[in-house]
C-alpha cells in the first residue's frame, strides 16, 4: 500500500490533461521499463504492456493516464485568460484552484481561476451568479493589463491549463485531484510487478488510455485474443449510490449500458468467497474506455471496477481500505478461469 500510495503521489504530480500527457505516460514507460515488462506505443500514444499466458486468449485490463483540465480560449482584454474545458466537471469545481498554463515551448505560467468579480467588497453579486465559461478566468501571476503583454509573454489560444493537484494523505485517506484515473493507474502498475512472477492462465495485456475522459481512450490498438476487457476506474459516489471509499466497487450499469453480468457475477462470488469488501453499483452519468471499446464494435465482454472515488472531477479523495479491495480483487481475477456465460 504504500507503493501504490507513493505512486499516486507522483502521477498526480505530472500534469496530464486530455491530450497532453506525454510526461505521465513516459513515468508509466520507465516503471515498465525498470520491471523488464515488454510493452509498445500506440499511435494514440497509449500504452501496451503484455504479460505472458498459457492460452490463446486474453484478458486486458486498462486505466487512463488523462485527467480533467483546460485549455486557453481567449485571452481577454484585461490580460486574463478565458477557458474551454478538457473533460467534463462544474466550473464551481475549480474556482478559486491555482494552475499552470503550458506554453508552446515547454514552459508554464502560474495562476489562479476565479470568478470575473470575486471580491464581496466590489461586487453583491459574487455568492449568486451562476458560474459559467463566460465570467470564470485565470488570473495569471504575471505583470500583465492587456492581452497584447499576456501574448507578448508567450501564451496563446490553445495552451493547455493543468490543475494543482494538492495531494495530501492523512490517516489513511488520500485527498488530492485526479484520483480519477491515476489512483488505478498505480494499482495496476504494482499488480504488472507482481503479475510478471507469476504463471498467469491467460495472457494479459495492460492499456493505460490517454483519452478517457473525452470519450475515445481505449478503443482501439488492442490484440483480436482479447476476449475480456476490464476497465479499472473510480466508483463514483454520491446520493443514491452504494459505493463507498473503503470497499472495490463493480460497475452494473452506467451511461453507456449495462457490463457483462457474467464477469460482474465472478466478481463478485469471487470477493464474497475471499472476504474482500465490496459494493454493485449503477453509475447514471458515466462511461469508461470498456464501453468506448465495443462502441467502437470490439467482440469482447467488458466489465468496470476500482476503488470509490469521494466527490468525483473535483477535490477528491479514497481511503487505503478502498485502493487494497481493489488491488486484492484484480490479484485474483486474474487467475481465475474465464466465464463464457452471458446470459444469467
């Protein structure tokens, strides 16, 4: 646990927006890298670790390196920037976090997005308006009036804007941003580790996506013996759902559709059998890359599980229980016999 801790930390400390998240996919590289696991680049940029297997089959299993962020929109007559989102979040999400605006050569900008007229002393307003595209900014932390001075500083419409992640890890819980999907990106780095030891039934490919959260990460570049695709994400909680941050919750149903019951049902006698706590769920404004994946036509029985996510595309936090049950659930699935049942 405290790898997979140490791990979080460092992902989330990587800036990785949709489409732009070469550096957190070079960190996935090297740790491959330093465990000798064999893996290739998609054209996508995505990664593809394989572990040996004894059958014609496989399995794959996948979390996506890509987070929520933003990028430059305009840049206003003031000097300020306005924003389009990368992913989708509230802007009440991120008003009043501090970021970083990448510039085309490599180096950033600090800033803060903050409502138009945040100040109570200038402003009645500032409790009630709706928070919109329209009246959110970034404030940078340069010496700028204008946008001819903020141009003249390098930035530019389409930079990508990243989030401080604020991680902090306090009695067992991990707060931070971005939990989504780095938190099951480290589970499955550390489970490539133990994987590559072991005499595994099946071959075992490992996708870490860079476009989830726009829809089209992993969907595709994967071999035909895949047969079951499992997506390792969040369990999102809130209101009428089940999940919590101390047990693996296993997807049902989201956005998208339902997941194959077959996998949901060995799941689940699999972590009643071994004691690992657990929680069904049914998520209504969510997909993954397993349903992006037979969107795209794939022939495979997909299935989504991972750890519960507290307060989901915004400040975020997990428990270490949750991140175990989900570490502790995977190790066995993955030695179990494949369910070709699909119809309960």
């Amino acid at each position: 646990m405290q790898k997979i801790v140490k791990t979080i930390k460092e992902l989330v400390e990587i800036p990785s927006p949709t489409g732009y998240s070469a550096d957190a996919l070079t960190y996935v590289e090297k740790r491959l890298e330093s465990e000798g696991i064999s893996y290739r680049k998609l054209e996508k940029g995505a990664i593809l670790a394989s572990l040996e297997g004894e059958s014609n089959r496989a399995r794959l299993f996948t979390a996506h390196v890509d987070t929520l962020g933003a990028m430059v929109k305009e840049i206003l007559p003031s000097g300020r920037l306005r924003l389009a989102q990368l992913g989708y979040y509230s802007w009440t999400a991120i008003e009043g976090e501090n970021c970083l605006i990448h510039r085309m050569d490599g180096s950033t900008v600090s800033g803060t997005i903050l409502l138009h007229d945040s100040s109570v002393h200038t402003s009645q307003e500032t409790g009630t308006v709706k928070r919109t595209s329209e009246n959110i900014e970034v404030r940078l932390d340069l010496k700028t009036t204008s946008g001819e001075e903020t141009r003249e500083a390098g930035i530019e419409v389409g930079d990508v804007v990243s989030f401080d992640p604020r991680f902090i890890h306090v009695n067992g819980f991990v707060k931070s941003r971005h939990l989504d999907d780095k938190a099951s990106v480290a589970i499955l780095l550390e489970l490539a580790s133990e994987w590559k030891e072991q005499k595994l039934p099946y071959p075992v490919h490992l996708l870490f996506s860079n476009y989830e959260e726009v829809g089209f990460g992993g969907n595709a570049g994967f071999p035909q013996e895949v047969a079951e695709y499992i997506a390792v994400d969040m369990g999102a909680l809130g209101d009428g759902q089940h999940s919590d941050e101390y047990t693996v919750s296993i997807c049902a149903k989201d956005g998208s559709g339902p997941y194959d019951i077959g996998i949901r049902h060995q799941l689940t006698q699999l972590a009643r059998r071994e004691g690992i706590p657990y929680k069904v769920d049914i998520y209504p404004y969510y997909s993954s890359d397993a349903s992006a994946a037979v969107s795209a036509g794939h022939d495979v029985r997909h299935a989504l599980l991972g750890p519960g996510i507290e307060s989901s595309h915004s400040y975020e936090r997990t428990h270490e229980e949750s991140l175990q049950a989900t570490y502790d659930l995977l190790n066995l699935f993955v030695k179990e016999p494949m369910n070709d049942e699909n119809d309960v």
